[in-house]
C-alpha cells in the first residue's frame, strides 16, 4: 500500500512541470504562428506582396470556366433547353458585356470603397449570380437567366477592375510585365479547363447542361473565396489599413487625381487630364481586341461542331488550343523587354489574328488541320496582345502622372461596348447568312486593331521606352 501511494504521489508531483512545458510547447507554437502569420498580413513583406497577387489571379478563372461552359453548350441550350435561335443566346454574352459601361462608375467606387471592400463585394455578387443563372437555366426560364447574367457581369468587371487596379500598385517596369503574364496565365487556364471538361462533363451528367453548369459554379464559389481572402489580407486588418495608405501615397505622384484624395467624378476626369492620345488609341485598341476574342469564343464550339462536323467529346480538344498559349503569356516578358519591340511585335500578333480568322472562312470536315492551324494563330495572337496591351497602358500617360484607375476603367468600358455589339453582329450574321460572315466580321475588326496598332506605334510618348527599359 505504500509503495502504491508512492506511485500516486509520483505522478501528482511531475504535474507541476508537466503543466510548465505544455504552456511552453504551447507558447512556442503560438509565436510560431503569429511570426508566419505576420509575414502574410504586413503589406511592407514580399510573402504578403504575391500572395495577394496570386489571390488576385484566382479572381478570374472560375467566372471564366463558367462562361467558357455557357457557350459550349449553345446547342443544346438553343435545341433542347431554352428552344432560342442564334441572336436570342447573342442575349446572354451581348447585354452582360455591356455592365462594363459602368466601369467608369467603379473607378469612384475603388476609390471610395478601396480594392478591399470592393473585391468582397463582387465576388459574392458575381458567386450568387451564376448560382441563379444555373438555377434559372434549370427552370428554362430566359428572362430571369438574363437579369442574373447581367449581375454575374456586372461582379466580373468589378473583380477585374480592382485585379488590374492592384497588380499596379504592385508591381512596375519588366516585373509587371511578368505579373500581367501570370494574370493572362490564370485567365486562360480558367477558359482551356472549360472548353476540355464541356463534353466530359456533360457526358457524366447524361447530357443535362443543368447539371454540368453546377460544376462550374463551385469553381465561382472559390473565385469569391479568394476575393474575401484577398479583402482580409488588404483590409481586415489593422496592420493593412494602417500602412497600405502609406506605401501607396509614397508610389502616387503628386500630380495623380487617386493622389489628391478627389474621388467620384472629379477623380476620374483629373485622371483623364492625363491621358495622351496613345491612351485613347491604346484603349481603343484593347476594346476592338477583346470585341474579337470573346464573341468567337461564345460560338466557337457550335461553329466547329455545325460547319467543321466535329463532335461534342472532340470539339473540346480543339478550342481548348486557343487557350494553351496563355499559360506562357508571362514569358512574352522575359522575350521583349523594351517599349519599341513590343510595339513591333503587336502588329505582327495582329495580322497574325486576322490570318487565323480568314482559315475558317475555308471551312471543310475534311481539313481539321486548317481548324486547328487557325486557332492556334488566334490563341498566340491574344496570348501576346492581351498582355502587351495592357502592360504598354501606364506608360501613354502625361507628365509621369499615375492614372492606371481611370484608365482600366474606361477600357472596361470600351471592351463591353465593343463586345455588345459585336455579340449582337455575329449572332444577326449567323441566323442571316451563316458562320462565313461571322468569320468575315472578326477579319474586319482585326484588320482595324492592325490599323491602330501601326497608328501607336507611330505616336508612342518617347520616353516610356526608355523608362520601360530603366525599370
């Protein structure tokens, strides 16, 4: 018995420093945490610098998948879904595209709400509206399919808006011209993923577009996991409200319209002060490419499929190749690195677009190889413009003045107009004539975006080269 209160008593008595080194281990592991979480959350530490740069590239490749998605199944959404012809589905890309008319409202709204509060927002608009396009897809109800469509779009261009607006206050010189690679890169992954699972998905799901659709609205709801992540990091912290105002009035130029605190209205034409004909042309130029991108890929899949006779399975692998070249879209960066050669090479990506869009005038099932000649010519051509565009934006304007918000959105505004309308032309050419004259309508608009790039290569500011090549 004694020997046995012994052993009680042993126990009872390491209690005390057992207790001690739990607490320590405790502690330790706890400093641990907050030392790695310190480097995510202070905006002055690389770490936290591109992780919420890869946040901002999670933005887009869901929504993307999900529209991708949408227009692969054209035809059953027209034959068996909704029983539409051609210039009623042009509805559903032509009237959301047209939310970007707005962009120049968000400009105010990012200012005033910051890129924070702002990407929070959207995201979850953009989240619950594709959940209502899937919803009112399943009930084949058009109208209430368009009204969340326009949401969906209105959320997508806010997303955009601030991923652009952000990797600007991030990153300058040659490492933006990597980081809008890597913004490309993400976009695209999003558009090859879907066009490769469209026919796979709708087979697992017995042919039901419905079902297929939910797939894709999952990859939304992480999308806008990501932006609330994102808005943590930039301001749900006292950490980021407190020093991300600080760097960022250190990078401004006194002369920027962001800079003097002027939001609204008056923030947006202090901004437009200081644009330069280059900016105009260039804004004009990412509009009329984006007019030309985004319609064919709306259609694409019903265009091969009716007038190449490919199948639903094997069309994906097709399409899927336009998208392929802009996971290398960050290394047009590291190949051209002064304002003069990129400004070459952009009207070569242009005849080199409007090339790729004349072979399907030739349209055979028994020439797939002219079909996949010209879509790798279309995708390496947006690869290249869709980065160099926008990475030769900052450097158009007047006097070194920062006005990259005004800029990104007034584009955003271009690019919707541009794609409404031209939405609308290749669904009345089709349903009037036939997938010739679509195709004959995109060699227009590339040979317009030839013209305007040859005009900017011409009236490019002197200087930006030199600073592009310094940075």
């Amino acid at each position: 018995e004694h020997a046995a209160a012994e052993d009680v008593e042993q126990p009872r008595q390491s209690m005390p420093g057992s207790r001690s080194r739990i607490s320590s281990g405790s502690w330790s592991s706890r400093s641990s945490l907050e030392a790695i979480t310190k480097y995510f959350v202070d905006p002055r530490r690389s770490v936290h610098k591109y992780f919420v740069f890869f946040l901002a590239c999670c933005f887009i490749p869901g929504p993307y998948f999900h529209d991708v998605l949408l227009g692969a199944y054209k035809q059953q959404i027209c034959n068996h879904v909704l029983h539409i012809n051609s210039t009623t589905f042009s509805w559903l890309f032509g009237l959301p595209s047209a939310m970007g008319a707005f962009s120049g409202p968000m400009a105010s709204v990012i200012a005033k709400w910051g890129d924070a509060r702002s990407s929070f927002v959207s995201g979850g608009l953009t989240f619950v509206s594709a959940v209502g396009v899937v919803i009112s897809l399943q009930y084949e109800t058009f109208t209430v399919m368009l009204v969340c469509r326009l949401f969906f779009w209105l959320g997508l261009y806010l997303l955009l808006a601030v991923q652009m607006v952000v990797v600007y206050k991030l990153f300058s010189g040659p490492e933006l011209t990597v980081a809008m690679g890597f913004i490309i890169f993400a976009c695209r992954f999003g558009g090859m993923s879907g066009f490769m699972m469209a026919g796979f998905l709708l087979k697992v799901c017995h042919h039901n577009v419905a079902s297929a659709m939910w797939f894709s609205v999952a990859l939304v709801g992480a999308a806008a996991f990501s932006a609330m992540l994102f808005a943590c990091l930039r301001g749900g912290t006292a950490t980021a409200r407190a020093i991300i105002p600080l760097l960022e009035a250190q990078r401004r130029p006194s002369g920027s319209g962001a800079a003097t605190g002027q939001g609204g209205e008056e923030g947006l034409r202090a901004d437009m002060r200081g644009f330069t004909p280059s900016t105009w042309i260039l804004i004009a130029q990412i509009g009329l490419l984006y007019s030309a991108v985004f319609p064919f890929e709306a259609i694409e899949t019903d265009f091969l499929e009716t007038d190449w006779g490919m199948s639903v399975g094997y069309v994906g692998w097709y399409t899927s190749l336009g998208t392929v070249f802009g996971l290398f879209a960050w290394a047009w960066g590291l190949c051209f690195t002064t304002t003069s050669r990129l400004l070459q090479c952009s009207n070569l990506a242009w005849v080199c677009m409007m090339l790729g869009f004349c072979l399907f005038l030739w349209k055979s099932p028994q020439r797939p190889l002219l079909a996949m000649a010209g879509i790798c010519m279309f995708g390496v051509s947006y690869s290249y413009l869709s980065t160099s565009a926008w990475i030769l934006l900052p450097g158009t304007f007047g006097n070194g003045r920062d006005c990259s918000t005004g800029a990104v959105s007034l584009t955003y505004v271009a690019m919707s107009l541009g794609m409404l309308f031209s939405n609308f032309a290749a669904g009345i050419l089709h349903d009037a004539i036939g997938y010739g004259a679509v195709c004959f309508w995109f060699v227009l608009l590339s040979a317009v975006g030839l013209v305007l790039s040859i005009v900017l290569q011409r009236g490019f500011p002197a200087t930006a080269g030199a600073d592009h090549a310094a940075g």
